[in-house]
C-alpha cells in the first residue's frame, strides 16, 4: 500500500458539515459527487497529498444511513492507495481478510475501490483505491 488516500467521515447533513470541514481545513470542497450504487454524496477535500471525504447518505437502506444509526456521525473509513487493486485484493484475501467484494467497483473520484470488513481490521471499514488511469 502506497498511502493514507483520504478518511470518509459519515454525516448527517453534507451542507452543513462542508462549511465546517471549509473552516476547519482553511479551504472549501473541490468537488461533490453521487455514487448511485453506495446511496451517497459525497464531497472532497483536498489535505495536503491526503483527502477527507464526507460522505452523506441519499437512501435511508443504504450502508452511511445504517452507520449514522448505528454509531452516530463520524469517521466511517480509511482508505488506502494502491497500484494494483487486484494484486492487492488477492494477497488480503489469501492473508485472511474478509474482503466485502469480491470484484473491484467504481467508487468516487475516479476510483477502483474495495472494501474490507472492519472484522478483519480490529473495528475498522478499510478501503482500497486504485486510480483509474
Ligand atoms: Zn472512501
């Protein structure tokens, strides 16, 4: 794994949390972006060569919703850059990680990603993102 790409924070209203993330880190959102498949918007900062995502839930089913009931707002996954998705989904899953699918699927900002149970990883969702290139 490369780096930290970016930490995805579950919030309840994205207005809302953007202006307090805009003031918190000094500079606004760059770019806000539904992910159909996830039920979410998502909104990005940019941190130095790091990212924070917010990420707002628009079906109440959907995965941010059921974390916002469950645990309330806050960070809701770290997401690591990888060269090779693939690579990497084969030496996690021969490792014993349970990863939550099998196949890598777009994610936001043009992305590859895969998700691990926070089972494997000591309570943490992780995430992996491979650039599309
Ligand atoms: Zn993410």
């Amino acid at each position: 794994m490369k780096r930290i790409e970016h930490i995805g924070i579950a919030v309840k209203d994205l207005d809302a949390a953007e202006a307090i993330y805009a003031k918190l880190l000094g500079n606004p959102s760059y770019k806000r972006e539904a992910v159909e498949s996830e039920g979410v918007i998502t909104s990005f900062f940019q941190v130095g060569v790091n990212k924070v995502e917010l990420l707002e839930s628009t079906d109440p089913e959907g995965p941010i919703a059921r974390a916002i009931e469950k645990r309330g707002e806050g960070v809701h996954h770290i997401a690591f850059e990888v060269d090779d998705i693939r690579a990497e989904m084969k030496r996690l899953k021969q490792a014993g990680f349970q990863l939550l699918n099998e196949e890598p699927k777009p994610g936001a900002d043009n992305k590859l990603v895969c998700f691990i149970h926070p089972r494997s990883a000591n309570g943490v969702l992780i995430e992996l993102t491979q650039e599309i290139r």
